[in-house]
C-alpha cells in the first residue's frame, strides 16, 4: 500500500520562488519561471499565471504550506491573496544559476551594445567593434551587474572610458535643432553657434533656424544660454542622440 503524503505538504518542480521573512517566520511563493518580474511591471496582472498554486508556503522545496497559525501570527490575517499579494510585492525573488547566468549575460551585451551606440574613435568618427569596447571595458575592471539598470551602467562606463582613454574614444556628437525669433536671436547667435561643433543647416527666411552637430556636455549649456537670452522663448530639439559616421555619410 503506497505511502501517502501528508495533506499540508505539495510537491512542485520548475519553480521561481519569492521569499519574505515576517516577524519570525520565512514565507515562500512558488512562482512560474520569469512571471514574477512581468507581474511587478504591470506585463502581467492574472496571479494564475504567475503562481503555480496559490498557497503560501514555508519552504517550497519540502512542499510545505504555512498554517493558518502562524500567517495569523506573522500578518494579521488568514487571507491568503492579500498575504500573497504582500509577498510578491515586498519579497525577494530567489533566481536559479542558470537563470542568474542567462540574465547577467544579456545585460552584459545590452550594456556594451549601449556604449558601442553611443561613442565612437574620435579620429574616423566611428564606432568601435563591440569586442574592442569589451576588452577596454575588462582592462578598466569593470564589472557589469544585474543589479542596477543598462543605461546606468553603459553611462557609468562611458565616463570611465573617457576619462582614462584606454584606446580613443568621445561620445558620439548629438544631432539637434535649434529655433528661436530671428530678430532675437540675431543678439546671441555668434555665442550659441560658438558652441555648436558643426553646423548642417541655417535658415532666417522666417524664425532663426539651425541645425548642428554638438558634443553631448553641450546640450545643457547650450540649452540655458537659450533660455535665458530669449527669456524661454527659443528652444532645443535634438532630433538624434548619436550621429556615427559609416562610411562617408554621417548617420
């Protein structure tokens, strides 16, 4: 006569958990891989697609759902879906090492994919190859985390590029639109334009119009000096955040 399991405990396989400790207890979700972060971003809102059961446990592995007692105890209540709602929200996401792996490997390629994007060998104007940046970024020691986002990093590690030029290397010139009264701006243009590295185009057939190539550093400046010349009536636009030269065009 085969042995049975006791009714408390639930056998699961495949499983993300989210771990909350309250008062003195350790709670568990056992969740579907990769839900949990499409539930806390608003992707997914349907919990039956997030939890494998809708139970709160004390260890998953064991299969051990919490008692009534102690989720009174440690919550204040017996119901379950606003104790799993709290779980999900405010606990720990417990990741496998092969899923750790698979993550920290697509940041660490969307982060030098960003840095690639965005600069360039300022003698051609041209990216580097993403193995070129890679191995700057390796001899700078920079470690690419899963822990803070792409774009902060990429930024973090453009700045350390820069400043210690392990090879060559400038951000990629911003593209941008600048328009304000031509009767106005003809007062600080010679000062506006000192700023701008290259100009495309430039129009006073009706309002001040000019297009030009600048150094991202400039954006901010070149922006207040507009605005307090004309008193907010001028503006910036950029129309592309990193020109990078291929071949002979600039795109």
């Amino acid at each position: 006569m085969p042995i049975q399991q006791p009714s408390n405990q639930i056998k699961l396989t495949n499983v993300s958990l989210v771990r909350m400790r309250k008062g003195k207890r350790r709670f568990e979700l056992a969740c579907y891989q990769n839900k949990v972060q499409d539930w806390r971003s608003g992707v997914e809102t349907d919990l039956d697609e997030v939890l494998q059961i809708p139970s709160v446990f004390l260890n998953v592995s064991k299969g051990q759902v919490a008692p009534n007692e102690d989720l009174k105890a440690c919550f204040g209540t017996t119901d379950t879906n606003k104790i799993i709602l709290e779980i999900l929200k405010k606990g720990e996401l417990q990741v496998g090492e092969k899923e750790r792996q698979a993550k920290l490997q697509q940041q660490h390629a969307t982060v030098i994919e960003l840095v690639t994007s965005k600069c360039v060998n300022p003698s051609t104007k041209r990216p580097y190859p993403t193995t070129i940046i890679e191995k700057a970024l390796a001899e700078l020691g920079i470690n690419i985390t899963t822990n803070k986002n792409a774009k902060a990093q990429a930024l973090d590690a453009i700045k350390q590029l820069i400043a210690n030029q392990i090879i060559p290397i400038a951000r990629a010139r911003m593209r941008v639109r600048l328009s304000a009264n031509a009767k106005e701006a003809k007062k600080y243009r010679d000062t506006v334009v000192a700023l701008i590295e290259q100009i495309e185009d430039e129009d006073w057939s009706h309002d001040w119009e000019c297009v030009g190539f600048i150094e991202p550093g400039k954006y901010r400046e070149i922006g207040d000096l507009l605005r307090n010349e004309s008193k907010g009536r001028a503006n910036i636009e950029v129309l592309d955040m990193a020109v990078i030269q291929e071949g002979e065009e600039a795109l």
